[in-house]
C-alpha cells in the first residue's frame, strides 16, 4: 500500500488496504499508519485494534495519527486516551502527538484536561 491518498479519498485507501488483506500481503506499521491517517475515525479506532490482533508494532507516528485524527474531529478526549494508550504500550510521547492532543483539548475548551495531561 504504497499509493498515497489525499483525505478526501479515505474510502480508497481502505479498499486498497482490505484488497492487500484479501491477497494476503503482509501489512506492516507504514500500511497501517497510512491507512489510519486516510480514514474516518471509527475506522482508525478499527485499525489501531488489527495491529495488535496481527502482532504488528505500534510506533509514535501511528499513536500520533491516531491523536491527529481524533484532533480533526473535535474528540479530545479520544485524542488524550489515544496519548495515553501510546504511553502505557511503553512509547514516549512525541512533541508532534503531544501538540495535537493539546490542541484538540484547545478547541474544545477543555484546557483542565490539557494541564492534567502535561502534569501527568
């Protein structure tokens, strides 16, 4: 899944994703990051699960698409578990996953939130 899609063209990815399941091509961290930036949240959520239900390791870049994806939505709160997730799987927050949680909660008002997760 080497193809790149603009975010307007979600549907496609995640077609061309299923099809490589279909053929049984091995995905890996980079498939799955693409495909996870390219869908609608729920499918994101959905695909975060099939990486760990085929062994395939989490990194920062797919915990901070996922905290990306929930920014873009207006879920803050899923973007600071999404953070939270990342860091109980042992992975150090990056500036850029930490930035978005922080400005999903900016939007949403929800500046209490945001502290708690800077002290925590």
């Amino acid at each position: 899944m080497r193809r790149s899609f603009d975010a307007s063209e979600w549907r496609g990815a995640l077609d061309l994703f299923e099809a490589n399941a279909a053929l049984a091509v091995r995905k890996d961290a980079r498939d799955f990051g693409q495909a996870i930036t390219k869908c609608h949240w729920e499918i994101a959520s959905t695909l975060l699960r099939e990486m760990e239900a085929h062994d395939v390791q989490q990194n920062v870049i797919i915990f901070g698409s996922l905290v990306n994806v929930y920014k873009e939505v207006s879920m803050w709160s899923c973007s600071l578990q999404a953070l939270q997730r990342s860091l109980d799987v042992g992975l150090q927050g990056s500036v850029i996953s930490i930035n978005a949680a922080l400005s999903a909660c900016g939007r949403a008002v929800a500046w209490q939130s945001a502290l708690e997760m800077l002290v925590n």
